[in-house]
C-alpha cells in the first residue's frame, strides 16, 4: 500500500500542497468542510513575487495572472485626504527586481484556478470538515463531521486560523505528553487589530493597476483597484486593548454596522469616504486579526501549514504567499524521504517535519513581525510614528521600497523537484547566490557591542591621564597620528552614509558623528559608532539582498571630496619636520567638509536620479570605479602618513621611560582606544563575512593577515583596504552561481 497524506483544508496552502504532491506522484487525499470548493466569502489576496514563482512552477501561474490586476502604482494620503506621496513605478520595480509583479485577484478565484490545475479531482472531498483525529502513532486515522473515516500515513492541517486540526493536535498531544506546551502556544495567539474586508464597485477616478492607502490615528485604509471594475478593500483598526486566544472576539453584524457608523466620514481621498466605499460593497466581512508563529507546528504524524500555523496582519499581503511556500518546502521534504524509502519511519517523518518547523519559523517570525510594526505605523499610534509615517516613509523614493521587496523574495523557497521559475529578477534568490546570509545570533551581536562598549568606558577614563608635557615632539607627533587614524574612519562614515540599508537608520549622515566626535573625542564616538552599526547590521538581508550599491551622484563625488577637504592636512603633515601638531580647526574642517562635499555634490550633480532605472542603480557595479578610486587615494593617503609619522616617532621612543610616559599619557591612551576599536572593528568584519560565506579565507589566515596590516600600514589604511576588499567581496557574492 503506497504512502498516502490526508490534507485538511482546501484554501490556498491545502490546494497548493495538493498540486505539488500530485505532480511528485505522491498520493493524497484532501478534505474540505464547504460544500464546495472556492466559496465567495468577499476576501482578495495579493500575490507576490515569491508565491507567484511556486505557481508558475506548477503550471498555473498564467491562467492565474489572467485573473488579477496588477498593481503599478502606490499613493499616499493622510486623514484630510492630502496626498502624501506615491510610487508611480511600484509595479515596474517589482517586475525589474524580481520577475514578477504584486497582483491583486479574489481568493476564491485563486483557489479555483489550483483547483482546476488537478489531473486527478476525485481526490477531492467537499462537505469533509474534520471532527476528530483518532490516531496519530503509526498512521492516521481522521473521522470527518458526516461520520465519513480516512486513513493514511500523515496528517496536514491546512484549516486556517480556526483550525480543527490543530484543536486536535493539541488535545492529543496534552493527554501524552502534558509539557508539550500547548498552553503557552495558545497564549502566544494575540489580536491588536480588526479588519473589515471586502471587495466594492470601483469607485470614479481609480484607474487601472491604483493602489492606495489611507492613515488616520488608530486605523488605516488599503484599497486596490481590481478586475472587471472592482474594488477591494481593507479597513483596519486598533482595538481597545489586546486579546489572546479564546478570548479574541468574533464579530456579528451589529459589530460591523456599529464600525460603519463610526468610520463612516473617514476621507480615503478627495471626493471619496469610506461610508461612500461600503456602500458600494458587493462582499464584506469583519473578522479580528490574529498574530502568531506557533513554537511547534507537528506532533508525531500531523503538521500544521499556513495560517493553522502562523498568521500576520493582511496589510503586508504575505499570509496567503507564506502558505504557498508552506506548502513548497514541505511537498519537498515528503518527496526528499520518500525518494529514500517509501514507507519512512516514525523518526524519518519526526526529522522532515523538525527541519519544516526550524526553516519556517524565522521567516515567517520576521514577516509577522514585520506586518505588525507596519500596522502601528500606519495607524499613527504614536506620535512619534506618525511623524515617521507621514513625513519620511510616505514620502520616501519607491528606491526605499525596493530593498524591503527585495528581502522578502529573495529567501523564497522554489521546488527542488521541477524545472526553475520560467521567470528571474535583478535580484537573485539565495540559493543561487554564493553568500549564506543569515540573521545573526543576538549573542554573537551581544558580544562585538559589549567589546566597543568597553573600549567606550576606558576612553571615558582617558581625561585622568596626564598629559606628556615637555616630549611635544612626540606629543605633536601622536596628534597627528590620531589624524591619520580619523581620515580613515571618517571615510568609511561619508561612504556608508550613503549605502542605501542604511541610510534610513541611525547612520545615515556622518555628521552627527564628526561634530559628536569633535566635541568629546574620536576615541570615544568611534567605538559607539561601531556598536551601533553592529546592532543595524544583525538583520538576515543585510549582507544580502540589501543593495550594496550607493547613489552614482554621491559616488562620483567621493574621490573629489577626499582629496580637496585632506589635501591641505595631509601636506601639513608630510611637510612638517618639526612635528608640531596640526591645528585643531584645520582637522575639525577637513573631517565636516567630505561629508558636505559629497552630499552637496549629489545635490547639484546633473546626473538624474536613480528612479528611472533604480535596479540597475541598486544592484548595479557603475559605482564601483568612483568607489574604488575613493578607497585607493585614502588608502594611499593614510599609509603615506603612517610611514612618515613612524619614521619621527621611532626615534623618540628608545628609552622605555619614555615609551611608559607615552603608553599612560591622555594622548597614548586616546590613540590606543582609537587603534584598539578600529583593530576590532576589522576582526568583527572579517568573521562576519565568513559567517555569511562572503569570505571563504579561513579566519586563521584572516585574522594575522589585518593584525599584519595595522604594523605595516597602520590601521587607518588597513581599514580602507578591509573596506575596499569587503566590497568587492560582497558584489561577487551575490552573484548568480
């Protein structure tokens, strides 16, 4: 008797899961407790780029894209119905990035299509909803709602939110084992929001492939114009306080009247309400919005997929997508072990169904994470985020929008077993690329923060340390190595300012840091500088996709910059035989004018803006001649420097008194803090490449070969050649294998 899966649950994930698993010749059979398949129940999904690549895999994706409307445009609008902003070429991004567009159909319309892509329907059951699962030991045995008895190897609860088999599971699994932790999964089923969706005759003045989205303090619209002159709609807000599990509220049509009530005068855009919406409503449900990502998705035979297992507020469209790619990783994991033996064992299915649960569960950890933190943006929960939310993300390029979408195919799992996506993007899929990236744990994170914290601390003591006094030729010539150091640090500062990850975040200028840095010592911001970069950099995208790629505009002006702002410092030094230290206003003018240079430099650049062609300016190398350029003339520069300011030094350092007065005086001890957290900065950069496959060098080639450099070239230069190197790195790891 061959393997047989008994799928629960005919929506998108159970429908899915059954076109792989016919086309791996796995036998299944799949239960639906609706009278028929694709219900009108008024919900539309949005279909990204990373679902449609399973679908197109299975054959369906073209009568699939026969039925939705693309989405080409985004706009913006606050309470009073004022356009904030809007991406024009969102549609047109999304298909350069990653092959395909974000399309908006009825569900039911993309249950109907899998279900019409079976060969074999009769292994479809209508009017089957589960009633209880009898066991789960060497087989499985299922009793459906009529009486109706179903036996089979495996178990998959594909039933939803309200899901039956999972109400099962857990009843099983408390009676055998009483620590499996249903409670506390229980209480991790959250519910902040409601959502009132539905689909509407479209409105006059939306036109084709318009987007739009509405904020208002404590709710937020989403609208989509759709095929055939509809409209769909969702219409999300906050509840009064936050439910957990049984006590989440299910919601009557006086709940919805009462919403419609109090909603009603909300402006979406100009001549248009949302009394004047629903109105128009040809469907409309209201139904809580439960989050989560259960700890555990399987007991024995049985395993949960899609929303049965976690599920994230629709704003973000990634549920239903999430339950495609639920469905494609676990179609090739039966297929993995059935290939291997067809009637795998208990701890085969225990194995396959582990490694499910481990690769799904941060992913769609991060996409429940992040939906919800969206939802409290556009909701305007605060003022602080409605400040963000109106006045910098809604008015932001669509080349911001681009590394968030970017982030989210990329990971995607494709089916290991058919032919690839007849379709492919700028931006490469992860396993076609030679980096691993990967979130980093928060205890390596932890760790590299509280070395630059500690380096912090003993820059905090330096004002205790005497100062060398009479030695000003050694003084003066420790000044002016401190200088060196900073060229180098204030390089990388101007650069990654501009590098697009991270220009939205807390580094995205360098002259906070400079003027901070000026003010209280490099020795001390440097450090925390790093810290906080490190804290940025810990997400699973930012070694890849997140572009490397800066704005031509402020690459081009990076060399120019470095030259005209440090040629006078740099002469000074190199034509001062007498060591005396360079002024403090030349230094603190040289380090504030590359930063201004160059931006001010993007600013009037007669180069357009990246829009018109943002994938290639993202993801692209024509920055890369500019970039290079800028890192052999610091290179050159502070290696220069350093060999000269060694060469007055050494002379001066033969008596060991004089080298103890130098190692303990504030100006010895503020350049070895400096040295101290670049030399460690440049130790964390190399094992963070290797961790994410950018480096295959081994760390104990790695490591001697940057402590090499800092005595040979001095670590301002050996910073700059670590940087030049990890960009390079970084481009030729993400390429296409």
């Amino acid at each position: 008797m061959s393997f047989k899966v008994i799928i629960i649950g005919g929506s998108v994930a159970g429908l899915t899961l059954a076109n792989v698993l016919e086309r791996y010749g796995i036998e299944y059979v799949l239960l639906e407790k609706y009278r028929c398949i694709a219900p009108q129940l008024g919900a539309s999904l949005g279909l990204l780029p990373y679902g449609s690549q399973v679908l197109d895999q299975l054959g369906v994706n073209e009568a699939v894209q026969a039925m939705c409307e693309r989405v080409k445009s985004m706009h913006y609008y606050n309470s009073d119905g004022v356009k904030l902003g809007g991406h024009d070429t969102f549609g047109e991004m999304l298909l350069k990035l990653t092959g395909y567009e974000f399309n908006f159909l009825d569900r039911r319309e993309l249950v109907q299509a899998l279900y019409d892509n079976l060969q074999d329907k009769s292994k479809v059951h209508v009017s089957k909803g589960l009633s209880s699962i009898d066991q789960l030991d060497t087989g499985v045995t299922v009793t459906t709602e009529d009486g109706t008895t179903f036996t089979g190897d495996i178990l998959i609860g594909a039933d939803g939110v309200h899901s039956q088999t999972r109400k099962e599971m857990w009843r099983i699994a408390d009676s055998e084992v009483p620590d499996y932790g249903t409670q506390q999964m229980a209480k991790s089923i959250t519910c902040s929001y409601k959502c009132m969706f539905g689909i509407s005759d479209r409105p006059e003045g939306v036109p084709d492939g318009r987007g739009y989205k509405t904020y208002h303090k404590k709710r937020s619209y989403l609208y989509q114009a759709g095929r055939g002159g509809k409209l769909y709609f969702f219409a999300f807000s906050k509840n009064p306080q936050v439910t957990i599990d049984k006590d989440i509220h299910r919601y009557t049509a006086e709940d919805e009247r009462a919403l419609v009530d109090a909603q009603r005068d909300d402006v979406l855009f100009p001549g248009l309400t949302f009394g004047d919406l629903y109105q128009k409503r040809r469907a409309a449900v209201l139904v809580p919005l439960q989050e989560y990502v259960l700890e555990k998705c399987f007991y024995k035979r049985a395993v949960l997929i899609g929303d049965s297992f976690h599920k994230m507020n629709p704003l973000t469209g990634q549920g239903g997508n999430s339950a495609i790619e639920d469905a494609a990783l676990l179609g090739d994991l039966l297929k993995e072990a059935l290939d291997k033996n067809p009637r795998p064992t208990n701890e085969t299915i225990h194995a396959q169904f582990t490694y499910f649960q481990e690769e799904r569960k941060p992913r769609t950890k991060i996409l429940v994470d992040g939906a919800h933190s969206l939802q409290s943006l556009e909701a305007l929960e605060t003022p602080l985020l409605e400040f963000i939310q109106t006045k910098v993300i809604a008015k932001g390029g669509v080349d911001k929008v681009a590394f968030v979408m970017a982030a989210a195919h990329s990971p995607g799992h494709i089916l290991k077993y058919l032919p690839k996506p007849s379709r492919e993007g700028v931006v490469a899929r992860d396993i076609e690329v030679v980096a691993r990236p990967g979130q980093r744990s928060s205890v390596a994170t932890g760790f590299w923060i509280t070395l630059f914290f500690l380096v912090a601390c003993l820059s905090l003591g330096i004002g205790q340390s005497a100062s060398m006094g009479s030695a000003t030729v050694l003084r003066d010539s420790l000044l002016n190595y401190t200088l060196v150091s900073t060229m180098g640090i204030n390089a990388l500062w101007t650069l990654e300012s501009h590098r697009p990850g991270l220009s939205g975040e807390y580094l995205g200028s360098a002259i906070p840091y400079i003027l901070a840095s000026t003010a209280f010592g490099w020795h001390l911001i440097t450090p925390i500088y790093f810290a906080i970069y490190i804290y940025l950099s810990q997400s699973r995208p930012f070694c890849y996709p997140n572009p490397r790629a800066i704005d031509l505009r402020a690459a081009e002006y990076l060399p120019m910059g470095l030259l005209v702002t440090y040629f006078v410092p740099a002469l000074l030094v190199l034509r001062n035989a007498a060591a005396i230290a360079i002024p403090g206003w030349i230094l603190s003018l040289a380090q504030l004018g590359l930063p201004i240079l160059v931006s001010l430099g993007q600013t009037l650049s007669k180069r357009e803006p990246p829009s018109p062609d943002f994938a290639e300016a993202l993801y692209g190398t024509r920055d890369m001649p500019y970039i290079s350029q800028f890192y052999n003339f610091s290179f050159l520069i502070t290696s220069t420097l350093h060999t000269v300011i060694a060469s007055r030094v050494f002379p001066c350092i033969q008596d060991v008194a004089v080298i103890k007065e130098t190692a303990f005086s504030s100006e010895g001890a503020q350049l070895e803090c400096l040295i101290g957290a670049i030399l460690i900065w440049s130790v964390f950069t190399v094992w963070d490449l290797r961790r994410t496959n950018v480096l295959q060098t081994p760390l104990s080639l790695a490591v001697p070969a940057v402590i090499l450099g800092n005595i040979c070239f001095g670590p301002a230069a050996t910073l700059i050649g670590l940087w030049k190197w990890r960009e390079s790195a970084l481009e030729r790891s993400r390429r296409r294998k």
